[in-house]
C-alpha cells in the first residue's frame, strides 16, 4: 500500500479500530482490480476530465490503487484530537481543484453534482446537535448527469420513513429506495452544489448496478451507515475510485466547517469510540462491497467447477480392474 493510500484514500486507518485485522482481510486496492476484473465485462468508461485525454485502457493503469482526487500528500487523520477544521484545512491545500467547481445548478454537460442541506427529522434536539458541526452532517444526495439532454438521477440513502435520519443513533432500519430517476429540484436556499467534473460510470454498468443492490440490502444506521458515507461509496464506485471523500471536499469548498468541535458530539464520539471521519467516511462500505462481490464469484466459480467436475466424473467410461495374473 502506497503513503498516499495510508493518508488520504478509504483505506485510512481508524483509531477506533485498535482490535486485532485478520491479515486475510482483503485490501480496498486489491478488491478494486477484483471487482472491475470481474463486472467489467465490456470495459466500461474511465473517468475522464473533460478536455483531457482519456486514460489508457489497460485495467492496471485505468484503476490503480493510489488514484484519488486530492493527489497531495500527506492528509493524515490522527484520531481524537485531529478536529475537522484543522483536517479539512489541511485538505484544502490538497486538492486538485481542477477536478472541482461550486456550481449553483446543474450548469455543465455532465458530471456528478453533491448535494447538501440541513437534516430534516422530526427531534428538534438531534437537529441542533447535529447543526453543531455546520454542513459535515449535513443530508447528502449525488445528482447525476450523463449529457446535457439526458435526464438527471439522484443517489440518496436514508431510513424508510419521512425523515432523514432515526431519532435513535444506534437504531437500524430497512433504507429507503436509493435510486431516484425522477428526483425533486435542489433547494434555492440550499445552494451551492459541489460539480465533480469526471464523466460518471453509466449507471447500467454491472458494477454500478451491484453496489446500489448492495446498499439497498443493508439496513440504515446513523453512524455507520448513512448518507454521507453512501455518497462518499458511491462516488468512488461511479469514479471507479478516482474521487473519494467527496462529502468532506463539498465541507471545504461550497459548505461550512466550525473551528471548534461540540463538546456533546465529542462526547458522543467517545460513547461510540467512533469519530466524525468514521461517521463520514465511505470506505466501510466499499471495502464490504467489494469482499461480497469478490465471495459471491468465488462462491459461484467453486459451484460452476463442482458442477463441471460431477459432469466429467459421469462421462468418464468406468474403470477397468487390471486382472491379476
């Protein structure tokens, strides 16, 4: 694993996590040439910045594993202590705003456009603790747009009810359909948006179509899995992990970051030994993702061979005893 990976890719290193990896555990760079080795049957389109030349073709030089959106070193989250004004400043001076702009509609041909705006939940006291962090915790959903003449598509994760988020952080709920191929106009008041000026994976990709089966199956958690870390997944799945952390790069360059972290949200930080990046961050999601899909092949690659095996066992002639003399 590349320094850059270490520092700034889904693959950061948590505080939290100080139990014990199984050395088995695939890494996220691994699985990704896993995964497109394996859905990408017809070679789906590289990410693309328009103007530029596309990438080469070959697999090895279209997803390799230290291809990130912020391309400066070093990043690093520290844990506890390390508080969003002071790792979102940081991030700053990293990005390559090249691959960025505040927009205030859906201006471009195409692109990815990330979407904010306060949580709506009927507590008001989840709402002002949560209004405490400026627009981090603020609802996501990732606009899509393929042409200027397509129709736009919206990604957007929550619980299945009328609010954005559960009154109970711990609960867990079935999630609401997370494809919108009619989706409601972004909110005047709510603008900017954050454009990503990478030209999307088509949504019939196979990939593409495996990821948002995987998150509808899993079930809403406020901490772990919600809408900031499904945008910042799917993005990586539709960039084939050329941007990550988009949640926190909108923070930067269209939203608001306090200087000051809520004692109440440090408090619950260490209630639930997690912090704000662990709630953030996508690359949870992507590393399940892509173990499932790496299992569910080798699972359906075992049973094909075991299957091929009793069918050359049954054609084979039987055989003859060598009589003895």
């Amino acid at each position: 694993m590349t320094k850059l990976d270490t520092c700034v890719s889904g693959d950061m290193s948590n505080h939290r996590d100080k139990e014990k990896k199984n050395d088995s555990e695939p890494r996220e760079a691994d699985l990704t040439q896993s995964l497109m080795e394996i859905l990408q049957k017809n070679g789906a389109k590289s990410p693309v910045k328009h103007g530029r030349d596309p990438p080469s073709s070959t697999l090895h030089e279209r997803v390799p594993s230290d291809i990130v959106a912020i391309t400066k070193p070093i990043v690093k989250y520290d844990g506890f202590g390390h508080s969003k004004y002071a790792w979102t400043s940081q991030l700053m001076k990293s990005i390559d705003s090249s691959l960025f702009k505040t927009v205030h509609g859906f201006t471009e041909k195409s692109g990815i456009y990330v979407y904010k705006r306060p949580v709506r939940t009927g507590s008001p006291e989840l709402l002002s603790l949560l209004e405490q962090a400026g627009s981090v915790f603020h609802h996501v959903a990732v606009y899509l747009q393929y042409d200027s003449d397509s129709p736009i598509s919206m990604l957007e994760y929550g619980p299945d009810n009328d609010d954005d988020i559960t009154s109970h952080a711990n609960a867990e709920v079935p999630c609401a359909p997370v494809l919108n191929t009619a989706p409601p106009e972004p909110e005047k008041e709510c603008l900017p948006m954050l454009h990503i000026t990478v030209d999307p994976v088509d949504l019939d990709a196979a990939h593409v179509q495996a990821a948002i089966e995987f998150a509808s199956q899993q079930k809403y958690q406020a901490l772990r899995r919600n809408c900031i870390a499904f945008a910042d997944f799917m993005i990586r799945v539709l960039t084939h992990n050329h941007v990550k952390h988009a949640p926190l790069v909108f923070d930067v360059m269209c939203g608001k970051v306090p200087q000051t972290d809520s004692p109440l949200l440090h408090m619950v930080y260490l209630m639930e030994r997690l912090t704000w990046f662990d709630v953030c961050d996508g690359g949870r999601l992507m590393r399940e993702f892509l173990a499932s899909v790496r299992k569910e092949h080798v699972e359906e690659f075992l049973s094909k061979a075991q299957k091929d095996e009793k069918k050359i066992v049954v054609d084979l002639p039987p055989l003859k005893k060598k009589r003895k003399p």
